[in-house]
C-alpha cells in the first residue's frame, strides 16, 4: 500500500506533528511505502529533509490551488493507494485532484481541533462526499463536529493521539526554570505551554494568576510558546502589574525539560481536540487543572486525576489551583492515576498498533 500524507501548513503545528510520528513509527514496515508532500518553506519540510525521509516540495503560493497539481503528480509517479490529508484547504484540494484523477483512491481526513464546521450546504459537501472514505479524530469531541453536520457515522473514525511517555517519565527536575527567572526554590511554578492564539484563552490564565498570587505569594506562572496574541497577552499582564508574576517564555525546544519543573499545569482553553500536552503532563507526573475544552475530559475525570472546570471561569482554576499546593496527597494521586492511563492507553505503542491496523484493514 502506498500512502502520500498530505499538508499545506507552513508552521509547525499539531497536525504535522502528529503525522510524522505516524510516519516514523511504520516506516519499519515493508508494506506501507509512506511519502509526504508538504511547502517547500515549511517546518516539516526542513525536518523530513533532514531526516531522510520521504518527503515531496511543493510551492504554496495559495491555500487550495498550488496543490492540486503536485497532488496527481505524486500519485501518478508513486502510484498513491491512500491519500492522507491533513488540513482542511489540503483536503479541498485533494478532493479536486481526486476529481480530475479518476483513479481509485481512498481519502482520509484527520482533524485535530474541534472547532464548529458551519451546518450548510457548502460544508456539508464538503465533509460528506464520495470522494472521502473516512474521517480520523482525535477525540470523541473532535467526531462530534462532523456528528453535528449529519456526517454518517460509518465515515467517522476516533483515534486517540499518543506520546513517548519514557522521554517524559524519566526526566527529572534540575531548577531550569528557577534559574531561568532567578527565582528561590520555595517558589512553586504553574505553567501552560500552549500556542498565544485566542481558543487557548490565555487571558484567564492571566486572570487566574491574579487571583492565585492573592492568596498565596509564594507561586509564579509561566507561559511557554509564541503566536499572535502574544502583544496582547503581555499588555495585558503589564496593565495588571504582572510583570514579576507572569513570564511569557517563547518557543521551546526542549518542552519535557521545561514541563518537569511545573508543579501544576493550568489549561484554559476554550476549544481542544485533545492537546498532547495533557498526555506529556500525565508522563511527566505533573498535575493539572483544566477547563472542560473540547476531549480534555475523554482523558481527565474531575477530581480522580485532574480538575475540571468550566470554560473561563477564572475563579474556580484559581481554587482548583490553590487547593493542589494544599493538598499534596491529592496532588499525588492525580500523578499516580493519569501516569497509569498515559502509559497503558496513550504511549507510542497504542499509537503504531492503532494505525497499522487502520490503514491495513483499508
């Protein structure tokens, strides 16, 4: 079976991420022959370039239409089986060279985020066509979407995301961030490591700190990432005289280094599909607090392994957080049940079994 995953992003994001570790973890097999075809000025490109992999430029020069020709130009060349999408303007594309190609070609859609599809005609065509075989998510909460628009159920398909949980499990805190901010050891650090972008409402976060610094002064909160809300956010975090209680970090590379020394992860999106943050928090023994976005509570059960509250309620975050500092025994079972769930259903393993079995059953 030859498969071509297909992305017209640019950055580096979930979607990509996800699809290459998929690559990389069944390329072992003789029977799956994967290729990807992304822009040529994108983050994948450069890593898959770099790391031998089979990988397919092409110049984006619009959202839809640069793509279709390196589309059927692939799989004329590769004689593609499958063509694995993994964006909505890649799947619009797809779907025309699908059209143009008249070959037969399984499409498979995998989306990430559980953002509202408008229900309309337009989406509805779309989303449910002969042309897509099935459509992947990533949490129940993610399939819902397409549940909504009246997708038929035979055409959706949940698989849950997955990690390395040993690169987590078995890093161990070495002050990175209290040396970083030149902080003393009795500060305790929450801390979010998210994209700046509006659905992971960082502005509660910020609202919470301020809530939290009230009641105990002894915590600071950190924010690790880059995106277009990042002016906002700091604004924001110097109109409420912040600034030595908030620290927004940037980009990381070494996210596990980092999540290590967090003593609480405080999520406060308003929509997910089911961030991997979560699992790397759940390997990484950190507990968290989150709202109830999107698949985050798939994974999370109020009071057995997290808290969950509702969406942009910084009042209750800010008292979900203090009460972990309180209460370690309650902090530690957290760590105890979300590091048994994210090593028996959410490591690597699950993730490779879950999609061979997927696409060779095709």
């Amino acid at each position: 079976m030859n498969i071509l995953n297909v992305t017209s992003i640019v950055e580096w994001r979930g979607g990509d991420a996800q699809m290459y570790t998929i690559y990389n973890l069944l390329k072992k097999y003789d029977e799956l022959d994967q290729y990807i075809l992304c822009p040529e000025n994108s983050v994948l490109y450069k890593k898959a370039l770099n790391d031998k992999a089979q990988v397919i430029a092409y110049t984006k020069k619009n959202k839809v239409f640069s793509l279709i020709k390196p589309i059927i130009k692939c799989v004329k060349k590769f004689n593609i089986d499958v063509l694995h999408i993994h964006d909505s303007s890649a799947l619009s594309a797809a779907i025309i060279a699908k059209m143009l190609l008249k070959k037969d070609l399984k499409i498979i859609y995998s989306r990430k985020r559980n953002n509202t599809i408008k229900n309309n005609f337009f989406k509805k065509l779309k989303y449910d066509n002969k042309y897509i075989f099935k459509i992947v998510s990533v949490s129940k909460a993610v399939e819902k979407i397409f549940v909504d628009i009246n997708i038929p159920k035979e055409k959706l398909l949940t698989i849950y995301d997955a990690i390395n949980v040993s690169e987590f499990a078995n890093k161990s805190k070495t002050g990175l961030i209290h040396k970083e901010l030149n902080l003393s050891e009795e500060f305790k650090i929450i801390g979010n490591i998210s994209s700046l972008a509006k659905q992971k409402d960082l502005v509660t976060f910020i609202n919470t700190a301020e809530k939290v610094i009230k009641e105990n002064s002894n915590v600071r909160f950190v924010i690790l990432g880059t995106g277009s809300e990042e002016h906002t956010l700091k604004e924001l975090i110097q109109t409420k005289q912040l600034e030595n209680i908030v620290y927004i970090l940037g980009f990381k590379t070494n996210v596990a280094d980092y999540l290590k020394e967090f003593d609480i992860l405080l999520m406060t999106s308003i929509t997910e599909g089911l961030p991997l943050t979560i699992y790397e928090a759940f390997a990484s023994k950190i507990p968290i607090v989150s709202t109830k976005a999107g698949g985050i509570p798939e994974v999370i059960k109020d009071g057995i392994n997290g808290y969950l509250t509702e969406i942009g309620d910084a009042d209750f975050l800010a008292k979900k957080c203090l009460l972990l500092l309180d209460e370690p025994d309650t902090a530690n079972k957290f760590k105890t049940h979300s590091f048994d769930l994210v090593t028996s259903q959410f490591d690597l393993k699950n993730l490779e079994e879950n999609y061979y079995n997927f696409y060779t059953n095709l």
